[in-house]
C-alpha cells in the first residue's frame, strides 16, 4: 500500500511540500521501477513523474481497463531556463481544478507531449503541482464525501516522435502559414500544433484518448462525464468527437467561399467550426477508417484548403473543421458544455448582428469546462475601443457571457470615460471571480 493512503488528517495539522515529497523519495528506492505502480497505489512516486524520462509512443498503453487518457501538450517555446511563470501557474490551474472534480475512484493517465529541452521542466511541474494538491488538500479531504484524488500515473512523449509520422504533412501546413498575408497568432507556426490528426499512427497501443489544452480550461465537473461522451461517439460512425468553435471565426473565413458558393458552411448550427480545445480521439476507428486516412496526404491537405478557399491560421484546428465540412459523418458533436469559450475577440461593431448565435452555449450553472481562451471581459480587452454600445450584444449586456449578475450598469465607467479606463469594470469581475484575458 502507499505510503499516501497512510497520510491520514487526523494526527497531521499541517504537511509541507518538501516533507511529501521527502517521504515519496525515500519510500521509491525499495519500488521496482515500471511504468505503472499498482493502482492500490495512491499515486506514482513523485520521483518517477518528476524524472523527465521519455517513453516510445508505442508504448504508451492505458494502466487499467477503466482508466482515462488524458493528452497534454506543454512545450517551452521560447527556450527559456523556467518555464514562463504564467503559463506555468494556469497549467497548474487547469491541472488542480481537473483533480479536484475527478471521481477518486477512476484513474487518470496523463500523456504530455514535449520536447526533449522541456521534459525536465514538465516533470517538474507535475511533482510541483501533485505535491501542492497533496499537501494543501489532503486534511480538506477530510470532510468532504470523496475520500481521495484520483490515482495518477503519467507519460511523457516526445511530439517529435509524432511529427515524424507525418513530415509532409506538417510541412505543408508550413507553407500555408508562411504564405499568409498576416496573423495574430504566430505561436501556431509550430510544428506541434499540426500533428493531432496522425496520433493514431503514433499512440498504436492506445484506444481512446481526451486531448485538451493545458494551460486555460477550468473544470466544472468531473471529467468522467467527458470520457463518458466516447459512449455517445460510439453510436455513430464517428472517429472523433469536438465541439463547436464559438465564434464566427469561420463565417468570416468561409466569405469568400460562400460568396462563390452559398452554403450553410460557417453559418451558426452544425457546420459553423470546431475548437480542438477538448478532442476525443478514438484512436482505434481512425486506424480503421479508409476515408479519414485517405485525407492525411500532402495532397489532400492542400485541396481542401483550396476548395474552401481559406488558410489554415490556428493549426490543424482548421484541418478538422475543414474534413468536418467534406465528411461530417468522421465528427461526432461534442456538445458544447464541454467547451465553453469564453474569448469576446469577435464580439465588435462588425459582427454585432450574428455574434450571440454563435457564442452562446448555455446557463453557466450548466458548463462541464470553461475554455479560458482569447480575450475579455470588456470590448477594449480585445482591441474594440470607444462607445461599448457600438460593440456589446444584448446577451452580453446581460451577463449571460460572464455569469455575473448585472446588478450594476458595470460598463458605466467606460462610458464616462474615466481617467483610469476600465478599472472599475476589471475591479468588478475580478471580485466576482473573474480572470482578465488580454488578446494574445
């Protein structure tokens, strides 16, 4: 038995990181070292996670019948010593707050793909946070229903090894980015952000697997009830299951092919874009699908870009949104609690008229994961600057996009045009547990 089922509340009032992690060290050097320890195990000694070891992505396989896949991508990007501190602290977020609404019954697998530069900074991170989550929540635990965090176990990858699956077409997605007249986001130049659509050819030993973004979901339920949505994909003849981008991102990205083609193609509903997020790969149907591999040529790549006449600006994001428009039939909707966005970068002047259709999901108190993403609360968060009204929409006025209820008129001082702009708005939303998001 671990050690951790042994660090019961009622004789400890207080167990510091340093003391867990002093007591995992020293408890792993009589653990035979394997992959996984047996899920009687609380946890996989900090040691082991923490070690930046990479595994070969065929050998990933999941440590229990019943466990939960979760993918990861956490990359340094810029090279730095330390990973940047705010990206590093929302990662610890999304991470806490996936743990503390998972059932402690279920194990999770964390699959992070990194680099080799990065892995040691990832495996530092993971025993950082555990270690904290640990420490901090185990005498909190204590009076609450759920005895215990889940059993964790974790597995790093090298994208690289998945990127080489696919050269060209990866490359391919290159030169559309290269090509393109301008972008607000540069980061998606990185080759690790086209290489979701071949994890199949990598994960072999893997059926299913949640991929997700690291760094700005917020959980609001127990991510069981996501995996659970694989029950629901596997009563279509879908291979993966993604949610709507909401937003008109892709209404505006159609124009041009809508003009020439008029099509319900971008427009609100079922075929107005996916945002991968949150993605439900399930792994063993891609390997089997004749038609969705048929697409993963360089080829292929470049005619249904032509054919919808846009470029890929946000990854392979748009590589899936655009398969999703020839064969539907490959995507199962994931309904769109699942990932709720929050980003109000559309939300101006130009596309006032259609933007709720597009945004609006559902009652907060009904939002499984908030997607942190973009920008906001106010227009002048996203760049969308003068009179509010020009930009705001009705249900944004009433709170419907911030789960705050308007008690106030809050966008007031904006309108006054106070001195210091926005500050009694921002004050507002952060009391209310909001979180400033600057376009990026």
């Amino acid at each position: 038995m671990s050690v951790l089922h042994h660090l019961r509340p009622s004789n400890q009032i207080r167990i510091t990181e340093s003391r867990l992690k002093s007591v995992l060290v020293n408890q792993v050097k009589s653990v035979p070292v394997k992959n996984y320890l047996p899920y009687a195990d609380y946890v996989q000694p900090l040691q082991l996670i923490g070690s930046g070891e990479f595994m070969l992505a065929s050998q990933v396989v999941s440590p229990s019948d019943d466990a939960i896949n979760v993918g990861f991508l956490i990359v340094n990007r810029k090279k730095t010593p330390e990973l940047d501190a705010e990206f590093a602290r929302r990662t610890r977020d999304t991470l806490t707050h996936l743990l503390l609404e998972a059932s402690s019954s279920t194990p999770i697998h964390f699959i992070i793909l990194t680099d080799t530069f990065s892995s040691g900074q990832v495996g530092k991170l993971m025993v950082s946070t555990l270690s904290k989550i640990l420490s901090t929540e185990v005498i909190r635990i204590h009076n609450r229903k759920k005895k215990y965090l889940p059993p964790v176990s974790l597995s790093l990858v090298n994208f690289k090894e998945v990127s080489a699956k696919n050269r060209e077409f990866v490359a391919v997605f290159s030169e559309f980015e290269e090509n393109a007249i301008s972008t607000n986001n540069e980061k998606y130049h990185e080759e690790f952000f086209n290489i979701a659509p071949f994890y199949h050819k990598t994960f072999t030993s893997l059926e299913k697997m949640l991929f997700m973004d690291c760094f700005d979901l917020d959980f609001k339920a127990d991510i069981k009830e996501l995996n659970d949505q694989f029950k629901n994909l596997e009563n279509t003849s879908a291979v993966i299951g993604i949610g709507p981008d909401l937003s008109p991102h892709y209404r505006i990205a159609l124009s041009k092919y809508n003009k020439d083609h008029p099509s319900e193609l971008g427009q609100p509903g079922r075929f107005q874009g996916f945002n991968s997020g949150v993605v439900l790969f399930h792994l063993e149907r891609m390997r089997q699908s004749d038609v969705y591999n048929s697409f993963l040529s360089r080829e292929k790549v470049i005619d249904l870009f032509v054919k919808y006449q846009f470029s890929p600006t946000v990854g392979d994001q748009d590589w899936f949104t655009a398969l999703g428009f020839e064969h539907p039939e490959l995507f199962y909707n994931l309904p769109c609690q699942f990932n709720t966005q929050t980003s109000l970068q559309y939300m101006s002047s130009e596309h006032k008229e259609y933007f709720d259709d597009y945004h609006f999901c559902d009652v907060f108190q009904n939002v499984k994961i908030l997607h942190l993403n973009g920008c906001g609360p106010l227009p002048s968060n996203c760049g969308h600057y003068g009179d509010p009204d020009l930009h705001t929409t009705q249900m944004y006025v009433h709170g419907a996009f911030t789960g705050l209820v308007p008690l106030v008129d809050w966008l007031y001082f904006q309108r006054q045009k106070w001195r210091k702009k926005d500050q009694k708005m921002v004050n507002y939303y952060i009391t209310n547990g909001g979180r400033i998001m600057e376009k990026y």
